[in-house]
C-alpha cells in the first residue's frame, strides 16, 4: 500500500511568509535573493524527506516564493522602499 503525502499549503503560512519577506527588506537586494534560495532550498530538501512528490513539491516552492515576493513588493510600496 502506498500514500500520496499532501504537505499543508505553505503559501498559506503567512507569519513565515511576513518574517521572510520583512527580513528582506533590511538587507542589501543580492543578499535577500540569497536569502530567499536559501529558504527554497530548504523547503524542497524538508519536502523530499518527507516523501512528497516532485511535481508537488515544484508546485508548493513556487507558490511559496509568489507569496513571498508578493509580501514583499506590498511592503516595499507601502514604505516607500526601493526593490
């Protein structure tokens, strides 16, 4: 018997989402696009242990980093930041 393994939807998980993209924007633009391969990098490997499927886990990375860079352009624009 084999079972699909179905991961919580992680664009979903707002306070990780908030802290993300806020740390991002205290740094220097190059080191954010680091920081945030690092996090993507990271959920892919916990993902992969885990047992989730490959096309699942390109699924929820890239809803996860559209929800971060989505947060992230909302509070560039409502502080008057530049990207």
């Amino acid at each position: 018997m084999t079972a699909v393994v179905l991961p919580f939807r992680f664009a979903r998980r707002f306070p990780q989402i908030q802290r993300t993209a806020g740390y991002m924007t205290t740094v220097p633009a190059n080191h954010a696009e680091g920081h945030l391969r690092e996090q993507l990098r990271r959920l892919e490997d916990s993902l992969r242990k885990k047992g989730v499927a490959e096309p699942l886990i390109r699924s929820e990375v890239a809803s996860y980093e559209g929800a971060i860079r989505a947060h992230l352009w909302r509070l560039l624009i409502s502080h008057g930041g530049a990207a």
